[in-house]
C-alpha cells in the first residue's frame, strides 16, 4: 500500500467510527423513527411501480447523503491540520 491508500483506510476507518457514534445517539434514532414512518406512509398510498420509483429515489439520495458525509469529514480533517500548523503545534 502507498501512502495515499493508507490515508484513504486511515479516513474511512476515523468516519466508520464517526458514523457509528452518531447512529448510536438518541437523535438518530429520533429520524430514523421519522424516517420508517414516512416510509410506511408512502407505502401504503402508492401502488406498486410509484413504490418501486420512491425506493430508487431514496436509495440515491441516501448514498449522496453518505457521499457528502464523507466529503465533509475529509475536509473538517484538513481543516483541523490546517488550524494546527497555524497554531503552531504541527510544522
């Protein structure tokens, strides 16, 4: 492995860590509640290929979610690094 693969583990790791904490927290379970009632709204007033169509939707739109965390994440660490050489503390 080069370093920019070890990087990349080294950042998925830190965000897996991250996002587990976060699911493990009383206000993910708030929308998660949110989220499976509004599912069994929509499922039970659509017929079968409108269902099919929102699945695909919210499917997309939950890996674009998971994407953005990922991008954010990634910067909030160069911004922290960044902070620190200003600091001072990293050369």
């Amino acid at each position: 492995m080069n370093f920019s693969e070890n990087w990349d583990t080294f950042v998925q790791t830190l965000a897996a860590h991250a996002i587990g904490t976060c699911r493990n927290s009383s206000e993910y379970e708030y929308y998660r509640h949110q989220q499976k009632d509004m599912e069994e709204i929509l499922t039970n007033s659509l017929v079968e290929d409108e269902k099919e169509l929102v699945d695909e939707v919210l499917l997309e739109l939950e890996a674009r979610t998971d994407r953005e965390m990922e991008v954010v994440y990634r910067q909030g660490l160069r911004d922290s690094v960044s902070i620190l050489r200003t600091l001072g503390v990293l050369g």
